[in-house]
C-alpha cells in the first residue's frame, strides 16, 4: 500500500543553523505517528513545512503521491492534510461557531458570498470535540485552555483532513480534559484519521500511536514502537541533557 | 554644479537633524510618530512668538523652541505611548489625528496665513558665484552639532548605551535590568527637542505655515524607511541621497516634482526591501 | 436564515420615511450638510470594508477615491463622455489602481503597509499636477464638471439613495461567509491560512470592494460639487476626517461609518458658529483623539452596551 504522507530527506536550515536535518518518514492510512524530543528539536519546524508556512532547503514532501513542496498552506489543505497549533491562535472576536465556520467554509470568493453556513455541521463538529452548548456563542475570551484547545481541533477538523497533524495538542489542560482530547482522538483514529503528534505528554501519547520517532537537535535519533524508542539510551541522554 | 553641492549640503543637514529625532523613537519603540512633524511646526511658532512677537533675542527663542519641543515629546509618550503601549496601530493614528489637532491649534492663534521667520543671522555669502545666505549655513552647521551630539550622547553615556540596549533587543536590555519606561521617556523628550529646534531651522529655510508638518514627515518617512531600523549613519546617508535628489529634481527637472523620488523610495524599499540599506534584519 | 426582524424592518422603515420627508421641513443649507454627511459616510463605509475588516490600515485612501474622482471629470470634462459611461468606467479604474495598493498588501503588514499607501497618495498629489495637466487640470484642478443633480433637494435625495445603496449592499455582504472571513483575517491572518483559506484572495476581494465604493461615491461626488482641485483631495486632513469618522462612529459595522460621518458633520456645523474655519478642527480632533484612546470601538459600541444594560434591566 502506497503511504499517504511521504518526508524525503527534509532539510531545513537557518543561515547557520540546520532546524531539520535529513529527517524521512512514510505515513500509511489509519497509521498514528509520534515525534518526541526535547525543545527546540525541530518537531513544530516538521510540522510547517509539511504545511507549506516554511519552504524546505533541501527533500520532498509527498501527499497521496502527489509533490506537493511548491503549493502554498491553503492548496495543501485542500488536498486534507492539516495541522493544530502549539499555541491556539482563535479568531478573537468571533464566535465559537464562527471560529469552526472559518474552517468550514469553501476557499472561493464566489461560494463564500453565495453559500449559507452549515450551522449544523458547526454545532455537530463542536459538540464532537466536547465544547458544551452554552459555549457555542461564546468568544474565545471566555473560554478555558482547555477549551481553546478543543476549538483548536474543531477548526482544524472543519477543513475536512484525511491527515492531521497535532502539535502538543494536551498542554496546559487538565487530566479530566487530557482524557477528553485522548478519547476523541481514538475515536477518530477509529474513523481512519491519519495522525502526525508531538507532544510532551508521553504517557498520554502511549495509548493513541503506534510508533514514533525521536529527534534531537534537528536529527533522527531513534525510530520504532512507542515503547522501544522511550528505552532507548540515546532518547534518554537526550531529555536529560535537556534537564 | 557648484551650486548644486552646496544646495544639496545645505538642505541634507537639515533633513538629516530632522531624520535623527524620528528615528530615535522608531528605533526605542517600533513606534511611529506620525505628530513628528508637528514638533517642527511646534518649534517653529514658538521661536517666531518668542523672537518676533515678543521681540526677545533669537539665542532665547530657540532654545524655548528646544524646550517647548522637549515637553511636547514628553506629554506625547506619557498620554498616548504609553496607554497604548504595545498596539502600534492604534499609536500611529492617535498620533495623526494629535497632528491634525495641534495644525489646528496652531490656526487658533496664529491664523492660516503663511508667515516668514527673520533669518538667524543677516547676509549673505558668494563663493565661485554661488550665493547662500548665511543663515542657512548656520542652520545646517549647529544640525550637524547636534547629530555628532546625539551620537556621542547614544555611544558614550549609559543612558544612551541603555536605549541602544533597548532598541536591539527589549527583553534582553529589561532581563538586564534597563528601565524601559525611562528610556522611552527620554527618548520621547530627545526626539521632541531635537524636533524643536529642526523646526526653527526649517521654518527660516522655507516658510511658517500651519499645513509645514506634512512635507517634512514625508521626509523623515523616507529617510527612515530607506536607511533602516535603528541605523544613524544610515539615516545620514541617506539623509544626503534624498536631500541631493530634490534639489537635482528642482534643477533640472521641475520644482513640482521635488518630492517625486522621496515617494518612490519609500513605495519601492517597503515593497522589496523592507529593512532598508542599512537596517538590521528584524528577527520576528 | 431570516434577512431581518420585523420590528427592526419597521423602525428602518420609519427612518427612511422620515429622511425622505426631510426637505419638506429643513432649510436647503441644511440639506447640503446631509449631502456632505452622505459622501463622508460613503468614504467611510470603503475604508472601513477595507482597513476596519483586515486590518490593512490605509492612511492613502484618498488616493482611490482620487482615481475616481479623476477618471470621471476627465473622461466626461476633457472627452464628452455621457455621465452614464463615465461613471461605471471610473469605478472600474479605482479597481484597477486598488490592484497598485494591494500588492505592497502582499508583503508588508501594519505600519509598514500604512506608510505605502500614504506614499501613494502623496506621489498621486504630485504627479497629477505635473503628468498631462491639459488633462487633469494640473495644479488648479478641473472646473465645470457636468453635474447630474440641480438644487439641495435633488442632491439630498441623489446623495441619501447612494449612500443607502451602498450600505445595503456592503451590510448583505458582510453578513455572508465573506463577511467573516474578512473579520478573521483582521483578528489572525495566520489562523485563517492554517485553515486553509488563501488570504491573498481575501485581500484581493477586500480591496476590490473597498476602491469599488470609494471609486463610485468618488465618481458622484465629482458629479455633484462639479469642480475639484487636488490639494483638497490628496490631503491628509481628508484622510483624517475618514479615518476619524470610522473610529468615531465604530469600526468593523456598517452603522459605525455613517453614525461617525452625520456626528462629525454636523458636530462641525454645530461649531460653526462659535469657531469659523479650520480652528473648529481642534475641538473636534480633540474629542476624537479621547474617544479613540479610551473607547477604540466608538459610539456604535456605547449605544450597543447601553441598549443591552437597559434590556437587561428591563427584564
């Protein structure tokens, strides 16, 4: 089975600084893969050029077959890969249903002005991810963490992705909210959602991918089961040199 | 040929004093202050009620206009800088419309008529045909004393090394224990003084009139956006291409369309080269 | 979707009867303010479409409106062309010009693209005095211009349709997906792309839309004062009084920009009186500046918040 995200030998460098360096990986449908390593590692950089906001120095990047490192972020939304943010940056003065809507709505002028909402496309996505009824007319304002967060994935999923890339997706949530995220995340992995994460939470990430691959410093330090790669010394040397 | 170097000389000190407050402000705080040009016209109006209308000595009135100049750029940062810290927008039409007011403060009491200021010092001097008066030379001879006076003041004091600090890096220079707030203050209050006092320069090289602030902060726009962030040298370098320019323009072309390269400049630098000849690239 | 609440409908109703009655009892000095309320409010309504829902700040947009204003009276002055082409072409000019304003939108944001447009303008006031003056009038403008209404009354009811034309309009396009696009990418254009919406054609179409209104209120206003001079066109104190009629009356609604434009104008005239001239402009930039510091979104949202703590206390 041809995989449905291919990273070819991605480089990305900063003047003198190599961010990504020589990172490769291939991801199957269904498949749920996570990127672990310490700050500043260059998982997020990851993230944004597979998103087109950062244009690779050097490698491919391959969506269903297709080259896709010379079409800009929202072309690569169109073809349903999309991402969430470390920091969720909702559109303050909108509604939460309005937040969802932004990413709902078709990318033509013409459709935009002519289609009416799907309002009930909006409530459904918005009631999937947890946000109470009370809150669908708030603004992000008055909302929680960890609710942002939750808006966050609504928006993100309101573009319609096969592929989703989550970037630490449970920080600065509750336990009760880690296992709210947790549970929706399994559910759609349970739909067929394609998952890139990072995260610091290892142990909440244990549960919901199958493998993953460690980075350092902008390089691959080990790949494998979950599992395998947290034993593995060189990860271990690498957060604690980190603390 | 002649002429036109001593033209060119003449009106660049000028822009170049006019630049340097300007550019202070934008370096410290990010901020634009589109009332720039109101210090001028400030300083201007104060140096002819002063030495005219009261009939005091000169020496008296420019240094009110330094003065008047200085306070304004402290009552400017303390009630709208400083509020709005942080939104720059907000800041540079706060400012447009506290220019729009003081124009027409200004009309109040001095009325709409453009107004002629007494040069500084009678006469006139001729070199190889070239005749410039005296007084513009004078002007453009104490600018380049200040700006040698600025650069010492920003190289060689802490308070100056301190807004240095500042402008290169905020959260650094606060980590190390820089007061910004302070700094910014006396920034506001240096760009204000130095606005002041380019002001009676300007308004004796052309005229006093209620409307003078646009032209020279169109200018100083210029200058800035060319030169870069954070850059004096910069800002006098290019202080003398566009200084230079306009008198070519006015020479040779028409004086109508002096300040046609000044809006070029700016048009083409911010569209393909936002940092400017000389700016720093800015890391965010 | 319902358009609008009945009640609502019937307070609307009962505003526009009472405006088109309005000549019947006021002095036709009066009526010209309206007119001159109903042109702000129209410049208004296009700066905001453009800078109020982006946040692509335009200190240039009396450059626009200019190309309108000039593409007419030549076209018509200068050509003969009947005041029915005329009109719809200087539109499409403005579009065309806006396409020269937002390129630079492409590139640079905040101060830095404010500072382009206001170049623009400037190097407009410049040029249009010197390129072909046989054509534009060069520094004294162009007199004469066919005018297409004749007396106050004329003028107000010519004055009130465009305005309302307009507002309606841009009200029913704001309220569609469009609308809030536009409102998500003044709060986070970062946001908007990561959801996959290409801000550049966003931007393109708020430009469009704003030089499209500024271009036609440009073109009837030539129409009905009949002679225009560039310094009172290219000037930053018009610039001021649109920006300010925005900020003042609220920006980011289409109410905001006309209650803005009626408070300013007739603040102006109220002032007439005690302070002829520009001097007035004093008190009424003074009020401005504190409105805007200390309520940034205007009097739209003082009256909001009024009718809301009233209704809350109501119930």
């Amino acid at each position: 089975m041809k995989p449905v995200l291919q990273v070819k030998n991605l480089v990305k460098r900063f003047g003198a600084l190599t961010a990504t360096n020589d990172i490769s990986f291939d991801l199957h449908e269904g498949e749920s893969l996570a990127l672990i390593g310490p700050n500043g590692a260059g998982k997020t950089t990851i993230f944004s050029q597979i998103m087109g906001e950062l244009r690779q120095s050097e490698g491919s990047i391959h969506l269903y077959d297709e080259e896709i490192s010379h079409l800009k972020p929202a072309a690569r939304i169109k073809r349903q890969v999309s991402r969430t943010y470390q920091v969720p940056r909702p559109f303050a003065e909108l509604t939460v249903l309005e937040n969802i809507r932004i990413g709902h709505m078709p990318n033509s002028i013409w459709s935009m002005l002519t289609q009416q909402p799907d309002l009930d496309y909006e409530r459904e996505l918005a009631n999937k991810v947890g946000l109470a009824e009370a809150d669908h007319q708030r603004t992000p304002a008055e909302l929680s963490m960890g609710d942002l967060r939750k808006l966050e994935m609504a928006r993100t999923m309101a573009t319609d992705p096969k592929v989703m890339l989550l970037d630490e997706v449970f920080a600065g949530l509750t336990t009760a909210e880690v296992a709210q995220i947790s549970d929706l995340i399994l559910q759609m992995r349970a739909d067929g959602m394609t998952f890139l994460v990072v995260s610091h939470d290892l142990p909440a990430l244990k549960p919901l991918v199958d493998t993953a691959i460690a980075i350092n410093q902008g390089q691959e330090i080990a790949r494998g089961s979950f599992n395998q790669v947290l034993a593995d010394p060189a990860v271990l040397s690498s957060y604690l040199g980190e603390v | 040929m002649t002429q036109i170097i001593i033209q060119g000389m003449l009106l660049s000190g000028l822009y170049a004093l006019i630049a340097i407050g300007f550019t202070l402000i934008f370096s410290v705080g990010r901020v634009l202050n589109l009332a720039y040009g109101a210090y001028l016209m400030i300083g201007g109006y104060v140096y002819f009620y002063i030495s005219q209308q009261l009939g005091l000595p000169k020496g008296v009135g420019l240094v009110m206009a330094a003065g008047v100049g200085c306070l304004a750029g402290l009552l400017k940062y303390r009630f709208i800088a400083k509020p709005l810290k942080g939104n720059h927008v907000a800041i540079e039409i706060s400012t447009l419309i506290l220019a729009i007011v003081i124009q027409s403060g200004i009309i109040l009491m001095f009325g709409e008529s453009t107004k002629i200021l007494h040069s500084l010092v009678p006469g006139i001097i001729r070199l190889e045909g070239v005749t410039a008066p005296w007084s513009n030379i004078l002007a453009t001879g104490l600018s380049w004393v200040l700006i040698v006076a600025v650069f010492l003041f920003v190289r060689h004091t802490h308070t100056g090394r301190a807004m240095l600090a500042v402008s290169q890096d905020p959260k650094g220079a606060a980590i190390c224990g820089i007061n910004a707030e302070w700094i910014n203050m006396v920034t506001w209050g240096i760009s204000g003084l130095l606005g002041g006092v380019a002001g009676v320069f300007f308004a004796s090289y052309t005229q006093l009139s209620p409307f003078m602030w646009v032209g020279p902060l169109i200018v100083t726009v210029a200058i800035v956006v060319v030169g870069g962030i954070g850059s004096i040298l910069g800002t006098l370098v290019v202080a003398h291409i566009i200084g230079f320019l306009e008198i070519i323009v006015v020479s040779y072309i028409a004086p109508e369309l002096r300040g046609i390269f000044t809006m070029l400049l700016i048009i083409l630098f911010l569209i393909f080269r936002p940092r400017g000849l000389f700016g720093r690239e800015e890391l965010t | 979707m319902k358009l609008i609440e009945t009640k609502h409908l019937i307070a609307w109703a009962a505003f526009l009867l009472v405006l088109a009655l309005m000549p019947m009892f006021v002095s036709n000095g009066t009526l010209r303010i309206f007119i001159f309320a109903n042109f702000l409010a129209v410049f208004a309504i296009s700066w905001d479409v453009l800078s109020g829902r982006t946040g692509y700040i335009s200190f240039g947009h009396p450059f626009l409106i200019g190309i309108g204003v000039y593409a007419t009276a030549i076209m018509s002055k200068r050509f003969g062309v009947p005041v029915e082409y005329s009109i719809p072409l200087a539109v499409l000019v403005t579009m065309l010009g806006s396409v020269l304003v937002f390129l630079p939108a492409l590139r640079v944001k905040g101060s830095y693209f404010a500072l382009v447009t206001l170049a623009f303008m400037e190097l407009a006031y410049q040029l249009v005095q010197v390129i072909r003056p046989d054509l534009t009038g060069g520094t004294r403008g162009i007199f004469g211009i066919k005018t297409i209404t004749r007396g106050a009354e004329n003028g107000y009811y010519m004055s009130m349709c465009l305005m309302f034309g307009i507002a309606f309009v841009s009200w029913l396009v704001m309220r569609t997906q469009l609308g809030t696009a536009l409102s998500a990418l003044g709060m986070q254009e970062e946001s908007v792309e990561g959801s996959g919406k290409s801000t550049t054609k966003l931007k393109l179409a708020a430009f469009l839309m704003s030089a499209f209104i500024a271009g036609l209120g440009g073109a009837f206003y030539a129409h009905y004062v009949g002679a225009i001079a560039p310094r009172t066109l290219f000037d930053i104190n018009f610039l001021f009084t649109i920006i300010v009629a925005v900020l003042i009356g609220g920006s980011g609604t289409i109410i905001g920009p006309i209650i803005g434009a009626f408070f300013l104008t007739f603040l102006l005239e109220f002032l007439r009186p005690y302070l002829p001239g520009a001097g007035r402009y004093f008190i009424y930039g003074g009020i401005a500046l504190l409105l805007y510091m200390y309520q940034p979104k205007g009097i739209y949202s003082i009256v909001d918040k009024l009718i809301k703590r009233w209704r809350g206390g109501a119930v």
